[in-house]
C-alpha cells in the first residue's frame, strides 16, 4: 500500500505551523483489500477509511466530475489505476495539492511550494470553479494566515468574482455556509474572511446584512473610521483579541446590523438602530441556521450595548431591568460574554483599540449587589405569582441604587 501526507498537513509542515489533522492519500488500492486490512470506512460520497489503530483518514485516490450545479453535483471515480497527480489536481489551491512521502520527500507538481514561500493563494486549475465552497474555504485560508502575510492571486480573485456572478454561490447550502463561517470566526483575523469576500463580490451574496453596513457612515468625533462596515470588522477583530469564543466574536460582529436600515436623509445618526437591527438579525440566524445559544447573545449585545457604554448614566431601575434581561441573576448567564462583545465595540474604531473600559466592572458590581439581596422575607410573606417577581425587583432596585450611589461618591 502506497501512502502519502496530503493536504493541509503538508501545507503547515512547510510553514513551520503545528500539524493538528493528517490526511493520507492511498494509492492503488480498492475498498475491499482496504477492508481487509482492518480500514475502517467512513466515507459516504467517496472512498475514506479510518486507520485501526491512528483514527487518521486515509483517502482512496479519485477523480471528480462536474454534473451540476453546487458543491454536490460531482460524480466520483476512485480506483486503483487513479495517480497522484490525478488526486492532487483536484484540490482546490496550490499549497493543498503537495504530499508527502515515507522519506520526507515532497511531492509538489504544481508549484505549491512557490507559492507558499511567495506567501500567494492561487488555485489549481479551471475546474475550482465547480465548487462554490471553496470561495469560502478561501476566505477562511486567508483569516487564518493573515497575519503571515499571504495575499489573493489576482487571477483566482476574478475566477472567484465570476463563479458569484455565474450564480454560484446560490446553491451554498446553510449547513455550509455556517460551518465555514464558525471555522472563519475561530481563526486568528477573522476580518480577513469577510474582507475576501468582499473583494470578490460574494458577501452580498452570501452575507447581504454584513455587506450593507459598507458605505453607511456613522458621526466621525465617536467614530474615526467613519464606516460601518469598516467599524464592525474592526470590532470583530478586537473581539478576537479579547475571546476565542466564537459566540462573542459573531455578537461583535453583528451588533450594528440595524445602522444598514437607517434612512440616509438621517446619517450620519442611527437613532434606535439597536432595535430596528433585531428583525435583521433574526433573519441572518434562521437563513443560516445559527446556533440559538449563539443567537441569544447577539440579541443581547445588539440591543443594550448602547446602554452597556453608557451604564453609570442609567437610573437604577433601567440598569436591573437590563441586568435581569441579561439573566446576570442567575448561576450561567451571558454576563461576561455580553460585555466581552460590549468592550469589542468601543475599542474597534480607530484610536480606541487601547482604551480601557471601565463600564464593565461597573455593570458586574451592579450585578453583585443586585444578586446579594435577601429575599428570604419576600418568599415567607405570602405574595403569589408575579407579585414576588416585583417585590423582588423592588428591592435589587433599591441595592442597585445604592451601588449607583457609591460608586458616584467615588469618583467625585
């Protein structure tokens, strides 16, 4: 059995980057004598097989056919007579289609190597436009080696403008497309995703509340950069930089999805854009089936970030009334995550990436002192129902209104 690493192991390996999945190519073999032994398969559109005793996938060599339109219009011919350079044409950039040998030899009969020193993603042949995912799996590439600096080859750029104007990108699935997403937002700049499909016509497409933001300005003394769309990517960015949780990174994201609504008679003010952003936001997470945990926080940061950064000018009833919403009153709640996002959005305009915030140690003591009340005379006093919930709220009132109070004293 003829075996080579291929792949994205190849790829890292070359760049000095921890290999953290190896794929194997399989050459001249058939599922049967794979079986035999002791491969376990896995594959359910073409020949994969997992190792008895590494787990790693070990591929059959194939060969791809374009039937229709999508990425699943493909017919498969996997067999032994298949080479390896048939396999590694396939692939979709020129850094994906090395192998490796047994000997540490790389195999790179398309200058994947080149480009990987030129720091360029460039794609194989014609035939990566048969597959609209990969306009997102190159996107992805470029949020994850952004910081090393690799660039668009100019030529794959317009192959991939003309898959979005061919329609392409129509026939991405959800599934896909939040998978590819959710890999984009774990990656190390994750701006860089959105930006690629930017420059290649596919946000609209595939993200059209993201793409709209584009072109929209906010007031320039709160905002330098001026741009919405500019401003959410760079607070994504430094929602990056302060969690690895891609729920706070898509809430940072997302929080201004409402300022692509406002009337431009009115820019560069977004008065209510808080609210008028949540039917959007319902849309982008049912098109795309997100996550509903994922879903909670973005409507959360979405609606009170606004109050989030102006939270020491609250009177106390809005500031629990808020707290309560968050659900800081109970064991697991959004808390800290919510003013992760909060603390993106201040920092992610020009000038501010390193100003501190103070708003959120004065919302978390807020919600100590709301938390610290004692209802035990409530809950032995006989009211029923909703009535307890009020009484209740009364009196984290009153103890946020003390804190309030406190921390005013403090700073005068």
């Amino acid at each position: 059995m003829k075996t080579y690493l291929v792949g994205g192991a190849v790829r890292d390996f070359l760049l000095n980057l921890p290999v953290k999945e190896k794929d194997w190519l399989v050459i001249g073999e058939t599922p049967e004598s794979m079986i035999a032994k002791g491969f376990q398969p896995v594959g359910k559109d073409f020949p994969v097989f997992l190792h008895p005793q590494t787990h790693d996938e070990y591929a059959l060599a194939r060969t791809e056919r374009k039937t229709a339109p999508g990425y699943k219009g493909f017919i498969v011919h996997a067999s032994p007579e298949v080479t390896l350079e048939q396999d590694l044409i396939r692939r979709d950039l020129t850094i994906n289609a090395m192998a490796m040998d047994d000997s540490g030899n790389i195999i790179d009969p398309y200058q994947g190597r080149k480009d990987l020193e030129q720091r360029i993603f460039r794609h194989i042949s014609p035939a990566f436009n048969e597959d609209p995912v990969r306009i997102l799996r190159v996107a992805r590439f470029a949020a994850r080696y952004a910081h090393l600096g690799f660039k668009l080859a100019a030529e794959t750029r317009d192959l991939m403008e003309q898959m979005v104007n061919a329609g392409e990108t129509e026939h991405l699935v959800a599934e896909r497309v939040w998978a590819e997403l959710h890999r984009a937002l774990l990656e190390k700049n994750p701006s860089a995703f959105f930006y690629t499909l930017k420059d290649c016509r596919a946000l609209a497409s595939i993200f059209p509340e993201i793409e709209q933001l584009f072109g929209v300005p906010q007031p320039e003394q709160y905002h330098p950069e001026i741009d919405t769309g500019v401003h959410s990517l760079m607070v994504l960015e430094q929602a990056a930089l302060l969690s690895d949780k891609a729920e706070v990174r898509l809430a940072a994201l997302l929080h201004d999805l409402g300022k692509g609504l406002t009337n431009p008679q009115y820019w560069p003010s977004h008065r209510g854009h808080e609210q008028k952003g949540l039917p959007l936001l319902a849309q982008f997470c049912e098109r795309l089936r997100v996550p509903k945990h994922f879903n909670v926080l973005c409507q959360l940061v979405m609606q009170y970030h606004t109050h989030c950064h102006r939270v020491s000018e609250l009177r106390a009833s809005t500031l629990t009334d808020m707290l309560q919403r968050l659900g800081a009153f109970k064991t697991h709640n959004n808390l800290v995550d919510f003013l992760l996002a909060c603390e993106a959005d201040m920092r992610g305009r020009k000038g501010f990436e390193q100003k501190p915030y103070p708003q959120a140690d004065f919302l978390i003591g807020a919600a100590e002192a709301a938390c610290s009340v004692d209802t035990s005379e409530i809950l032995a006093s006989g009211l029923q129902g909703p009535q307890i919930g009020e009484a209740i709220r009364r009196l984290r009132i009153k103890a946020v209104s003390r804190y309030i109070s406190r921390q005013t004293a403090k700073s005068e």
